[in-house]
C-alpha cells in the first residue's frame, strides 16, 4: 500500500495544471514597505507602511493620525506617484494637506457628501456618507493606477465603521495586493480586523510651545501589528505593543520669510 507522501505527490501531480500544489501551503511573503518620512514611526513598523496591504491608523481627534497619513502622502506624491483621498466625513483640508508636503496635482480628492436634493440633508442617515466612502473606495482600488489611497472615516462615529462587513475588508485587502496599492484606514477605533496588516494606535501627548508661540505636537504611536509588532519575552509582566514618539512642527513654523 502506498505511503501517504507517496499519496500526496500522486494526487499533486494530477492536479498541478488545474490547481498548482494543491496540498503545498502558500509560502509566506515578505511585504515590501513605503516610507512616511517620520523617522519613529518606520522605525517602529520596520521600514515603513506595508505596499499591497491595509494599514490601520487609530486615535480620537488631534492625535496625530491625519498628520501622519499626510506625511505619508506626501514622500508618495513627491516620488511622482498618484495618489487619492476618499473623504467620508467632507473634512479634508487641501491647504493644511499642500503644507504637509503633498503635491496637489497628483491626488485625487473624493468628497462623500450629504445629498441636498428633495431637502435630505437633515434627515439623512448617518451611515449614507460611509457608503459612498466605501463605493468609491472599491472603485478606486479595482481600477488601479494608485500607489496609495487614504479612506478617511476619522469623522464616521465608531459604532457605523464596525458595521463595514469583514467581507469587504477582505475584498479590499485582495484589490490592494493585486494592484499594489497601500491602502492607509482612518479611523477612531480598529474596524478592519485581521485583514489589515499594520496597525497604528496615536494618542495626543503634549503641545510644545516657545513661550507664548506654538510651535508643534508630541504624539504617541504604538504598532499593534505589522514587522516590529513581535512577541516579545518579558518576567515582569504583562507585554505591551511596541510604541514610539513623534514631533509634528506646525505648519506656519515651516513658513519661510519671503
């Protein structure tokens, strides 16, 4: 009687033109990663944001998240790549996003807006604008061409971004490895699960601040998963996520005298 290894190559090789090792695991790949031009923060993920993947960017307002996202907008859009913002919440700035370093001309903005036709506006569902976002997303991620794409649902109350199926996640993460696309979520709370595979925690420290002058931002930023969020050994209790600190300058401290 034939042995079980002898088994498997037997119904491998019947199946290999239909089905490519059939039995055989997917090996494991290795996500190349997009620089955000903060220094703690790829540090932090090993490298950058993964490319081909989602990364999740958390916190409560004036965290950080929005900053970040921009910066990473703009090494992209500098680097002449096109690149597009899905604004759920119609709260995308492009003057603050021109100040961050991201060059206007190669991002599409996408604005999710209430429809004022039949006079809907103050009787709209809360959840009609996520749809939108959630549409043009999947149409901007299937027809590819973009080297980053940020879906912005930092204003959507966290009770209506978990009610994203996990199955659209899942489709999302699919289009983004086929088109090689860094999809960066922003979000108040995690909503995309195991199918993003970096995930970014911000959390406000501290304004600096020349006396009377404000001059920037000391955020917080842990990773609770992506290439530096390992295990870890410890005996004095429990582990904590990696985590790091960042400094955001203000934008009019940035200005040049003419």
């Amino acid at each position: 009687m034939p042995s079980a290894h002898a088994l498997r190559l037997q119904i491998e090789h019947a199946l290999e033109r239909r089905f490519p090792a059939a039995l055989s695991p997917a090996p494991c790949r290795t996500l190349e990663t997009a620089a955000t031009g903060i220094g703690a923060v790829d540090d932090l993920l090993g490298g950058g944001l993964p490319i081909g993947a989602i990364s999740e960017i958390t916190g409560p307002e004036c965290s950080g998240r929005t900053t970040l996202a921009l910066a990473f907008l703009g090494r992209c859009t500098g680097a002449g790549q096109v690149c597009a913002w899905v604004d759920a919440g119609d709260a995308f700035d492009p003057e603050s996003a021109a100040a961050n370093g991201v060059c206007l001309k190669q991002l599409l903005w996408v604005r999710c807006k209430k429809d004022e036709r039949y006079g809907l506006q103050a009787k709209a569902k809360p959840w009609k604008k996520l749809d939108q976002a959630i549409r043009s997303t999947d149409l901007l991620l299937q027809a590819g061409g973009f080297s980053a794409i940020v879906l912005d649902l930092g204003s959507t109350a966290p009770e209506h971004a978990r009610r994203i199926p996990l199955a659209t996640w899942f489709r999302f993460r699919q289009a983004a490895r086929q088109t090689q696309c860094s999809l960066v979520v922003i979000t108040q709370s995690a909503c995309a699960q195991s199918s993003a595979d970096a995930a970014l925690a911000c959390t406000p420290m501290r304004a600096n601040a020349n006396g009377a002058v404000l001059n920037g931002f000391v955020y917080d930023v842990r990773s609770s998963r992506g290439a530096m969020a390992k295990p870890l050994l410890s005996v004095v209790g429990p582990r904590k996520p990696p985590m790091s600190t960042w400094t955001a300058c203000g934008a009019w401290d940035m200005e040049k005298p003419a």
